[in-house]
C-alpha cells in the first residue's frame, strides 16, 4: 500500500502530520521519500481528460435542464 502526502511548501509538514503517520502506521516500516516537485516530474493532466471536461461543460451549458440544485439534493441524503 502506497499513501502518499502532497504539499505546497515543506513548511506545510509540521509535527501533527508526522505524528498522525505515526498512529496510522504504529510499528509497521515506512519510507518516506522527499522529491522536489519540478515541471519534468508534475503530473500533468492528460488532454484526453481535459476534453472530456470541455464535453461535460458543453453539455451542461446546452442541458441546464439536467443541473440539480445541491440545496435540494442534500435535503434527500441521509446523513444518519
């Protein structure tokens, strides 16, 4: 199992995280690796992926009618 923690700045990591990792892993081995976030090695997001988006926003745009409203959708969820 992989997990893994993204942040803007290393002054993000702060003692409540390394001690969460701690609980969550308790006497299991961890690694944990720092990489320099650089543009060769950011995840870009795919144009497939980008297009797909484009298509659900043309949709919504031609198809109001199939936009819910989150006020009334959240009145039908159970929260219990």
């Amino acid at each position: 199992m992989y997990t893994t923690y993204h942040f803007q700045s290393a002054a993000e990591i702060n003692a409540d995280i390394l001690d969460a990792i701690k609980i969550a892993f308790k006497g299991k081995p961890v690694v944990i690796t720092v990489e320099e976030e650089t543009k060769e090695n950011a995840q870009e997001i795919p144009e497939w992926q980008k297009e797909v988006v484009r298509n659900r926003q043309q949709y919504f745009i031609d198809n109001p009618q199939e936009l819910l409203n989150w006020e009334d959708e959240k009145k039908s969820i159970n929260f219990d």
